[in-house]
C-alpha cells in the first residue's frame, strides 16, 4: 500500500474512533462541554479545515481508483474473450489489479462517506444539546412564570375580598345614614305632635310674658 492510501486508512480509522466517541452514551455535562470545545474552539476549527482539504486529495483518489477499476475489469473482460491458451502470469497480474484498485476504491469511499456522516452526527447531536438548553430555560421561565401568576392570583383574591367588605362598609354606612335620618325625622315628628298636645291642652307657657 503506497503512503497516500496508508495516510487514508490512518484517517478512516480515526473517523471511525470519532464516531464512535460521539455516539458514545455520554453524561449530559460532559457531552456538553465536549460539543461546547468541539464548536467553539479555534484549535478544532483549523484542525477542520486542513481535515477539508485533506478530504478533497482523498476524493481525486477515489475518482482515479474508479477509474483504474473500470480499465482493469475491461482488461480482464479482453482476457476472458481472448483466443488461445490463457497466461496464468497474467491473469494473475490482473486479478490482483482488479483486487488493488477494487481495495482502493473502498477505502477512499468509505473515508469520503464516514466523513459525510461523522459531519451530520456531529451537527445533529450539536442541534439537540441546544435544544435541551432551551428547553431546560423555557422550563425554568415557565416555572417562575407559574409562580407569579399564582402570586398574582392571591393577590387578585385578596383585591376582591378587599372590595367585598368594602362594599359592606358602605352599605352599612348607608344603612346608617338612612337610620340616622329617620331618626331625626322621627324626632321632629314627635317634637311637632308634642308641641300640639301641649298647645291643646293649655301647657304651653309663654315665656315672652315672663
């Protein structure tokens, strides 16, 4: 295996190690920080970009695998409807053509496909930790929320009983009023009837003789 496909398995294999670290069941605080430092740090972004560019040489390798492929089961159908006695060397020499450039174009596949998604594994677990951060401040404002509109229902039933008795004040201070002046009617009325019965009996003393 020449240095390019070696530097592309080495890279498969770590994908494959990545991956598994990131479907790995991780505590929730940990998943955390880890995503956190994968998405925010400089480091990891520059580490991303040469991993780009890196993925671009690894699809022009599997493009000329592809290729030799084809070419190598072409050489291999001409042997097959080939006349006269069939070389061994050399379809031995073909086979094992076929089976490298065959090995090359898996490697370099899979390396391409595993990339694509590690990539979309890493966002969708990204995408979720977020959402379970909202989730986890919505659930607290709501919670508060709650508790102010409980709050602010005492403080509403406390209103109404204030204006209930309220209301009763008032309508015991007119009844009151209303006894009071009834009171005072009924006072003038008897001054008035006495004041007669006097006068009708001869006891009004005339105090201006005096």
């Amino acid at each position: 295996m020449t240095i390019y496909y070696s530097l592309t398995f080495l890279l498969l294999a770590a994908e494959m190690a990545t991956f598994c670290i990131l479907v790995f069941p991780l505590p929730y605080t940990i998943r955390k920080k880890l995503f956190r430092f994968l998405a925010e740090s400089p480091i990891v972004a520059k580490v991303a970009y040469g991993l780009k560019i890196s993925f671009i040489f690894v699809g022009i390798l599997f493009l000329d695998a592809l290729q030799r492929m084809f070419r190598v089961t072409a050489e291999s159908e001409m042997a097959k409807t080939g006349q006269g006695m069939p070389d061994v060397r050399a379809e031995s020499n073909i086979a094992a053509r076929k089976f490298y450039a065959q090995r090359n174009m898996y490697l370099t596949g899979f390396c391409l496909f595993l990339s694509l998604v590690l990539t979309r594994t890493f966002y969708i677990i990204l995408d979720l930790i977020q959402t379970q951060e909202e989730y986890a401040k919505l659930k607290k404002a709501t919670a508060s929320n709650s508790k102010s509109a409980i709050a602010s229902e005492d403080q509403a039933k406390q209103i109404e009983e204030l204006k209930k008795k309220l209301a009763a004040s008032e309508a015991k201070s007119r009844d009151f009023d209303i006894v009071k002046k009834q009171a005072a009617q009924n006072a003038e009325e008897y001054d008035r009837l006495a004041t007669k019965y006097n006068e009708a009996n001869g006891l009004v003393s005339n105090k201006k003789s005096d």
